[in-house]
C-alpha cells in the first residue's frame, strides 16, 4: 500500500490541461488525500463551476494512479469551502510567471459595483507595472486579460476568486 | 419538515427554477459566440455562459438527487418539455441588440447577486455550498454588466437610447423574478431558502444605484408578466428549447 506521500507524489505529475505548468496539486484542486484499511480517497475541488477542465482532471488522476498500480482508490468532488486562488501554492505562482502568465494577487476579489476597481498587475515578461486590463474574462474562465504599455505584449492574468 | 415527501418535492421545483434560470441565460449568451461587437466581449460573453452552465449543473444534479427518481442533470437539462421548466421570463427573451442583451444581463444578475448572497446561510448544506461556490463567479458578472450598462447609458446618444430601450421593454419581465410558488412557505419557514421579498429591496436598491450612475430612467410601474415557475413561458423558449436539446431528442443518449 502507497503512503499519502507517495500518493501525492503522484498527483505531482498531474497537470492542469488548460495550464500545463501547474500540477493538481500546485492548484490546490486536491484538498484531501487519506489512506485507511479501504484504500486512498482523494477529495478534489473545481476552480470555477463551469471549468470545462474538471472531468479531464479527474480522468488524468484516474490514468495516474492506474500507471502508478494503485488499485483501491475513489475521488470525491466537494464545494465548500470554494476553491479560491489563495490555494495556489508559491511554487506555483512561480510556475505561471516563468510560464508568462501574471500569478492571482493574494486575497479576494473587490466586491465594489461601480467604480475604479482595477488592481495593480506586473508584467510577467518584462515586470513593468504599467500594464493595463482589456477584460475581466480571458481565455479560459479562470484568466483576464491584460496588455503590458510597457513591451506591448498581451498577457493572461490569473484573476483572484 | 412534517411531510418529508412534500418537502422534497418542494426543494426540488426550487432548484429546477434555479437551474433553469442559468441553463437558459447561460444558453442565450451562448448565441453570441462569434458574434461578439469586439473579441474580448465575445470571450466575456461565452466566459459568464460557461459559469452559468456549471452552475445550472449543480443545481439540476442537486435537483435530481432530491427528486430520488435517477433522473440526471442532462436528463432534465434535455428531455424535458417546455411546459415544465421553471425559469424566469426574463431570462428567456431573445438577445436583441448588445444593450438589450447587457440589459437583461444586468436586471438577472442583480437578483442573482442577492439570492445567491442570501443562500450563504442557508440551513441546506448542499444548497450553502453551491452558494458559496457560485457567488464568487456572480460577483464577477454583476460587475461586468454594471460595467457595461454605466458604459452605454452614460456613453453616446445612441447607445444611451438602445439602453432605455431595452429596460423599457425588459421592465415588464422583472416582476416574475419575486414570483413564489405556495410551497416555497415551508422552504422559508425552514431557513432553507430566503424570502424574495427581501431580495427584493436589495435587488430594486441596487439597480436604482447603477441604472442613476447610467443616467437611464426606471420605467413606472405598469403591467408584470408573470408565469415562469408554473411553466408559463413566452414564446422564445420553446425555440431556445428546439436549438438546445436537439442533440438529445435526435439522438437519445449520445455521447460524446
């Protein structure tokens, strides 16, 4: 029988397909391993409820853990509490910078309706700050989308939830 | 809950006007796919599409648990007649131009914003924890389209006029959004849903404060069509259902 561990080290090596420098668990998709006299139970987490990526992820763990020989295992998808980007680990956030895309600042979003509500946002290629956001939603659910004023080149940021 | 049958029947018409309400919104935004006035807006379009959907899953899954009869979130998403979803009218007109779409967008969200909020607190587990997953990405819509709304009304003189043209003939729709259904009593009674008459007061607070900021005028109180949760619907949804459920009705059971 595998250790937790050993477990984890697996999930290591399952990558997001929508952003493929980061693993489950970099994500903080995986919440929970436990291993008892049954065998290993795996709780995961969506990012957002529409994440066309879920199933993929839950069938990438699946193939994982079948090339790894693990045999007795169940995953279970929960809610609460909502995965927030917080989880992100600081291996990953520097896994999306070097990868180009502009890591989630820490905490959640303003909730302010009207109003100025723009954050500051570096350029993951260049590190200028004078970027500029030209919309909320980017190119998958998760991003935004941002012009650096500086090298001129778009960029996805990984906007807070 | 006395009568633990009725209850679920109860839970379970509610969480069909909920899931309703996402699956179709999420399915007109759907239509503009491509049709975007710029890239970026189409991307935002089809982005709140997307949320609304898995949401509508969550809630049309939840849905089926409770009904305990094995029906699916697809089976009920696509195998099921007009007559019997639930959703509100206003969700259901057609797209129109951008401001009527951005209108209809913005008067859904609001109340979507606030019943979600209440839900955070509701004695319902599985119905706090959607709430708690969703309200986030609502958070996100509401701004976008207060956004949007402040930008048209307050922008040109003609965008301006396609603004309060498009909340001059949406107004009529608003009043089914507060509609409740009798059994809806035990469900607040319960703590398990909010009663609208307080979303109501935040939902009108709100849409005074952002459609003022846009410079538009709240049409005066005249005639509400109301309808939608007893599955009285305008005509557009019988051909929204038609494009949506094709697939299945074609092809029973096909996979992709």
């Amino acid at each position: 029988m595998e250790t937790r561990e050993q477990i984890l080290a697996y999930l290591e090596e399952v990558y997001d397909p929508e952003v493929p420098v980061l693993s489950v668990v970099d994500l903080g998709i995986v919440r929970k391993v436990e291993i008892d006299g049954v065998g290993t139970h795996i709780t995961i987490t969506p990012t957002y409820t529409g994440c066309p990526a879920m199933n993929d992820i839950e069938d990438d763990i699946r193939s994982k853990l079948k090339e790894k020989g693990v045999d007795h295992y169940d995953i279970k998808t929960i809610l609460s509490p909502a995965w927030t980007t917080d989880w992100i680990s600081e291996a990953g956030k520097k896994k999306l910078q070097d990868y180009g895309i502009a890591p989630p600042e820490k905490s959640s979003p303003d909730l302010s309706l009207i109003g100025n509500h723009k954050k500051t946002i570096k350029c993951p290629r260049c590190h200028s700050t004078d970027t500029e956001m030209k919309s909320f939603f980017g190119s998958t659910a998760c991003k935004s989308l941002y012009v650096c004023n500086n090298c001129k080149e778009p960029f996805d940021y990984f906007k807070c939830i | 809950m006395s009568n633990s049958s009725a209850a679920n029947k109860a839970l379970f018409d509610y969480l069909l006007w909920l899931g309703d309400n996402s699956l179709v919104l999420g399915h007109r935004l759907s239509e503009w796919c491509g049709h975007g006035p710029v890239l970026e807006e189409d991307i935002a379009m089809t982005n709140i599409a997307l949320d609304l959907i898995g949401q509508a899953r969550l809630y049309l899954s939840l849905a089926g648990d409770i009904e305990g009869k094995g029906r699916s979130e697809d089976e009920l998403a696509y195998l099921r007649d007009v007559m019997f979803f639930k959703n509100t009218l206003l969700v259901e007109q057609v797209n129109g131009d951008f401001a009527s779409t951005m209108m209809r967008q913005f008067l859904f969200t609001v109340f979507n914003y606030h019943l979600q909020n209440a839900m955070l607190t509701s004695t319902n587990e599985q119905l706090r924890s959607i709430a708690e997953k969703a309200i986030k990405e609502t958070t996100y819509h509401l701004r976008h389209c207060s956004d949007w709304v402040i930008r048209l009304g307050d922008g040109t003189e003609e965008s301006h006029k396609r603004l309060q043209d498009a909340v001059d003939t949406l107004w009529m729709f608003t009043g089914d959004l507060f509609e409740t259904l009798d059994s809806d009593k035990e469900l607040i009674a319960a703590k398990i849903v909010p009663d609208l008459k307080g979303i109501r007061d935040k939902w009108i607070a709100t849409v005074k404060e952002v459609l003022s900021e846009a410079t538009i005028t709240i049409p005066e109180e005249s005639y509400m069509m109301k309808g939608g949760r007893k599955g009285i619907h305008t005509e557009h949804l019988g051909f929204l259902l038609a494009e949506l459920q094709f697939m299945q009705r074609a092809y029973p059971g096909a996979k992709w």
